[in-house]
C-alpha cells in the first residue's frame, strides 16, 4: 500500500514539474494573437458570414495575416461607423475609400404583376420559384415570401402589404449583401450609395417569354430616357434594350425619371420608391 502511494506521488511530483517547466517555455499566447484580439475588438461581432469568413474572429485572423483582405470581403457595419473605420485602419496599416466601397441593396422589380395561380406550397421564394419559375406573370417578378428580409441582419428589408414585394430601408441597409443571394430571381443588386437612380425592373428578354408576360410598369424599351440624359450617364444596353447607369456621371436632374412613361426609373434615398 505504502508503494502505490509513493508511485503516485512521484508520478504527481513529475507531472507538476512538467506543467511548470511548460508554463515557463511555452508562450502563453499564440504568436499575432494579440493583433488578431485588437482587431476582433473593432469588429461588430455578429458572426453574419457577409465578409466569406465564418464568423468575425475568423475575419480578424485572416485580417491580421493579410490586411488587404479588407477590401475584398468587406465589413459593411465596420464602414459605416467612421470612428471604428479610423482605428481599423490605425491598427492595420491600410487605407480604405468608404465611399468607394459603401454599398446598398436594391431591388429591381415594380412588384405590379399579375398572379397566374394559388401557390400553395412552401412559403419561400427559392421553393416557389421551382414550380414553373413562380407564380406570377412576370417571369422575373419579385415573389414576396421574404427570403431576402429572414437573412437581412439589420432589419432593413420588408414586405410591403400592398403587392406583396420586398422594399429595402435605404438609412438601415449597410450593403453587406446576404439577402443577394437569398433572391432567386437575382433581383437583388448591391450599388454605391451615391446611386441617385434605379430600374425598377429586371425583365431580361427583349420579349415576352411564352405563356408570360411583363407587369404594366415594366420597362418598354423606349429608349426615352437613355435620349434625355444630357450628361452620359445612361448606357444602354443593347442585349437587354434596358438602361445601365453611370454613377460617376449622374447629377441627380432625375428628366430620366420624368420622361419614363412606365414609372420604371425611381429616384432613390426616397422610402416610397425604393421598392419592389
């Protein structure tokens, strides 16, 4: 008995001896941790994915070993808060053009189409879209079952209770572009927030598809408003025969949106026409 007790206490005795020496050898922090910590604290937190990254500690060790990953899986919360921006910047060594990089969501359909059916099944836009590519006339219609509004992590996106389509909050939305992939008719375009005009239609035949056919606000191919933009502003795309913007050039005179005989251009930063 005396033996067992002595054997155990020699192997108690080593053991201690090793987690000392182990403790006085091996670093207690894992080499950068320290940078990664400093950067996870400038991070919201939220762990939404929109960056690539799983969560935001994984962004801030990728951020850490490589810093000009910032501006390929940007974090829209982080550019919307200058103070945080700034100290992000401090710690890494970069700069960022928030501007340039800014982005908001929007949506492009009129949401005026006509229901062909009862839709019955599942209540979400990608099951809806599988059955003959929804229940609308519009084949590129918004399907209103709010996919886009259960992955917006800002409550920026809703579905307005008049024709049943997502409307985007331009002062909520910070462009992290989770909902894009949520919309399975890719209605859903991430833009600078200096946009000043959007197409509130994304019908992408020059004609009406068989058995299908465009809402009475859908874009008519006039070219009307490619004509009365005196600042180049407008390309138009010829493939599409529907207008493409130029941000850079626009000065917000809005005669594109005057002229259009369909209502299919909108003036953004104004809730009632960013819509679906």
């Amino acid at each position: 008995m005396v033996t067992v007790i002595i054997i155990l206490t020699s192997v108690a005795l080593v053991l201690g001896i090793l987690i000392f020496v182990v403790n006085r050898v091996v670093p207690v922090k894992v080499k950068g941790i320290e940078k990664t910590e400093a950067i996870a604290e400038l991070l919201p937190g939220m762990n939404c994915g929109a960056c690539g990254q799983p969560g935001c500690f994984a962004f801030a060790q990728a951020l850490t070993v490589n810093p000009d990953l910032m501006a390929q899986g940007k974090c829209a919360v982080v550019l919307q808060d200058e103070e945080k921006c700034e100290a992000l910047q401090d710690c890494r060594g970069i700069t960022l053009d928030t501007a340039e990089m800014s982005k908001k969501a929007l949506i492009h359909c009129n949401g005026n189409s006509e229901v062909m059916h009862d839709y019955t099944g599942v209540e979400t836009c990608k099951g809806a879209a599988l059955l003959l590519k929804g229940y609308k006339k519009c084949f590129y219609s918004c399907l209103g079952f709010g996919d886009c509004q259960k992955a917006c992590p800002h409550d920026a996106i809703s579905i307005r209770n008049e024709n049943g389509v997502a409307v985007v909050d331009a002062e909520k939305c910070t462009g992290c572009g989770l909902c894009v992939a949520e919309c399975p008719k890719d209605l859903i375009e991430l833009v600078p927030v200096s946009a000043q005009v959007t197409l509130l239609c994304n019908y992408g035949q020059l004609k009406d598809i068989p058995g299908r056919e465009k809402c009475d606000f859908g874009c008519i191919h006039c070219r009307k408003c490619f004509k009365s933009c005196e600042f180049d502003a407008i390309v138009w795309d010829k493939e599409r025969a529907m207008p493409e913007f130029d941000i850079a050039k626009c000065t917000a005179c809005y005669k594109c949106v005057e002229v259009c005989p369909n209502q299919t251009l909108a003036e953004l930063l104004k809730p009632a026409t960013i819509q679906a």
